[in-house]
C-alpha cells in the first residue's frame, strides 16, 4: 500500500503504510447500521484509543513501517520506534480501504458534495469547488496573494497548549513544536531516524 512519511521536529517521522502489517487491521471497519448512523468500533480499539497499546505490537507495525518506507528511502532502515503511534478513527468514501482521498463531484450546477478524509485535504477540496465556481461564473478568478495566512498573535499560547498536549498522551514533546507542520493520521507510527 500506499507509503508516507511526515517529518517532526526533534528528528521525529510519522510514518504511514496502507497495509494489514502496518495501518490496517482486518477487524478495522466500522459500517452505520439502520439502528444508528455512528459506526460502533469494536471493544479493542476503544482500549487502545482509552488506555493503552501493547508494547510488542507498537514494535511490531513500527517495524514494518520503517521496513516499508526503507524500500523507497534507505537510510530509514536505522531508524526506530520513537512512541506509540498516533491514533484514531476516520471515515472513508467507497469501498476501498486503502484510499484515504478526498472527493468533491458537482452533480448539478451550483452544488458541490465534498468528503474530506484528512485535514490535509482540505485545501484541495476549497480549490476544487473555487475552480467550479470560477469555470460556472459565479465568482471571478480571486487573487491567491489574498489567501496566504499570516501568523497567529496567539503562537506562543498555541505552542504551550500543544506541548502541554503532547506530554499529557505520552508524546515527545518536540512532536509540538511549531516549527515543523505535521499531520496526525490514524494509527501512524512514529519513528526516530538517528542521524
């Protein structure tokens, strides 16, 4: 499956693979049912989300994520586990569990239905649906420049707020620092490159 990795500071990677040894489970799917639109995840992924992972198996997916991004990026076969992996649960469009992309169709004019899986799609779902808007004219071509985000007066209570975070989950710290922009995905590993 798909490979990815997200450098942190501190020489800190969240490593990612779409595979059974590494991000998948086999028991890993949650469906809505006509009793409730809320997928019931099964009891032992809610310990592990409450309390805590089994050391042998944060060994064991960390090792075949660095094994897996080692095939395209060699120097990751020295790296090692740095902490238990990020976790969580998101929702995804089809049938495919290995594809976590976003989608936005127009199926009639002036209407968009967009599904963002990760927080990271979310800029490229606003410039799907902008560039629509733009080719129907409903606005005109906007100057990017206008877009750019500027920094937040508030960085430093941010910068506490997620360090503070990050201790409390058993998260090295540095993971927080602003620095370096990083994407929390479900149960991605995290990974110490010794330089």
């Amino acid at each position: 499956g798909m490979a990815q990795f997200t450098p942190y500071p501190g020489g800190y990677f969240q490593l990612h693979g779409m595979s059974r040894s590494i991000t998948l489970y086999d028991d890993g799917l949650a469906r809505s049912s006509d009793q409730s639109a809320q997928p019931q995840l099964e009891a032992h992924f809610i310990d592990k989300l409450d309390h805590a992972w089994q050391l042998s198996e944060i060994e064991t997916r960390t090792r075949s994520a660095i094994a897996h991004v080692a095939q395209f990026i060699p120097a990751f076969c020295c790296a090692h586990t740095g902490s238990k992996p990020l976790f969580g649960a998101q929702q995804i469009p089809g049938d495919d569990p290995t594809l976590r992309v976003a989608e936005v169709v127009f199926p009639l004019p002036r209407y968009a239905r967009c599904e963002i899986v990760k927080v990271s799609s979310a800029l490229d779902m606003a410039d799907a649906v902008l560039k629509q808007m733009v080719s129907e004219g409903i606005v005109e071509n906007p100057d990017k420049k206008q877009f750019v985000p500027g920094h937040s007066r508030d960085e430093q209570r941010l910068a506490e707020a997620a360090r503070s975070v990050a201790h409390a989950r058993g998260y090295p710290v540095s993971m927080a620092d602003l620095t370096v922009m990083g994407r929390n995905e479900s149960d991605s590993h995290v990974t110490k490159l010794a330089v």
